[in-house]
C-alpha cells in the first residue's frame, strides 16, 4: 500500500482506478468466505495509509462511506453475522445461546479481579469459552493477569502504536512514511 499511495498524486486517473479495483475486488473476496472482521481491518489499514498520504478529505469519506454500507450489507444479507452483533448489544437476551462466547469472556474478565488467578490457571480457557483463539484470548488474558496486567498490555499496545507514529512524524520519504503508518495501525 505504501508503494502505490506514495506516488498517488502523480498517477494517472486509471491507474488510480486500476488499484482502487484490485483493492476493492480483494475485500469482497474476504467478505464473500464470509469474513467482515478481516476485510474491515484491511479496508481501515488501508484507508489510513491513503489518509497519511495525504489523498483528498472527499475521496476519503466517499471510500468510508462505500466500506461502511458494504459492512452493513454484509451483516444485514449474512445470518450468523446479524446475529453476533446483536448478541454483542445484549448478551444476555440469549447468554446460552448466541450470548454465550461473550458471556463467558466477561465472566474470565470479572474472575480475574485485580491481580489475576496467575499464569495457566484461567479456569474459563477450560471449554467454558468455546473459541480462545481469536480476539477473545484478551479474556482469558485478563482472568490469568487481573485488571494490572489488562491495563499493562493495553498501555503496551498504545505505546507501540505511538512509536510507529513517531517514527512515521520523522520520516523524510514518504514512502517510509507510509510504511510505519500501516505498520501501527
């Protein structure tokens, strides 16, 4: 992405539209599998890249604007993704039916209390939560290392992102620029 949006003001109208094409055809592969959650971070990685590089405010939303209708169509034509939103908005309208990831990881959370059971010893990990592998591991995170060690990782986390920033403010190139940018968000 750093290579194309680089030279972006210097390219010609269907080059632009050559690569605006590759990109969206590659996001409605993801979301054809159906993944929404993988094609929104591309989509985002890529739309902050384009932003840094300093593409006009009006192309900008009018692409956020397509990505954020393809999303709710999406949702709105794929069954099980309906359903995990509003199971997001009220988990406990259903907490042992579709409610139930969400339920338990807030469960792992809460059991953790300040410290933590301690490293290896979350008991929700132990197919209570059904699916530890994807950005639910953050539960069972914060069960083992309590409040302390959530609000550590989520500190770390900031403090990476701000790195890359900075290091993005020093670069001369643009195109390193554009490099660390995608890099930290």
């Amino acid at each position: 992405a750093a290579n194309l949006f680089a030279p972006w003001c210097r390219m010609r109208l269907d080059q632009k539209l050559l690569w605006l094409g590759s990109f969206g055809g590659l996001l409605l592969l993801i979301l054809k599998q159906p993944n929404l959650s993988t094609a929104a971070l591309i989509g985002l990685t890529l739309w902050m890249v384009a932003l840094a590089s300093g593409i006009r405010w009006r192309s900008l939303l009018g692409t956020a604007i397509a990505g954020g209708a393809l999303g709710t169509a999406s949702i709105l034509i794929n069954e099980y993704q309906r359903l995990r939103v509003v199971s997001f908005l009220d988990p406990w309208a259903d907490p042992m039916g579709d409610g139930y990831q969400l339920v338990q990881s807030l469960l792992a959370i809460g059991s953790g209390g300040l410290t933590g059971q301690g490293y290896g010893l979350s008991t929700q990990k132990l197919q209570y939560l059904p699916i530890q592998s994807t950005d639910f591991i953050y539960a069972v995170f914060a069960e083992e290392f309590g409040f302390v060690g959530s609000l550590l990782l989520l500190l770390f986390l900031m403090l990476v992102a701000w790195v890359g920033l900075r290091v993005a403010l020093r670069c001369r190139c643009n195109q390193t620029k554009l490099v660390a940018i995608g890099c930290c968000t």
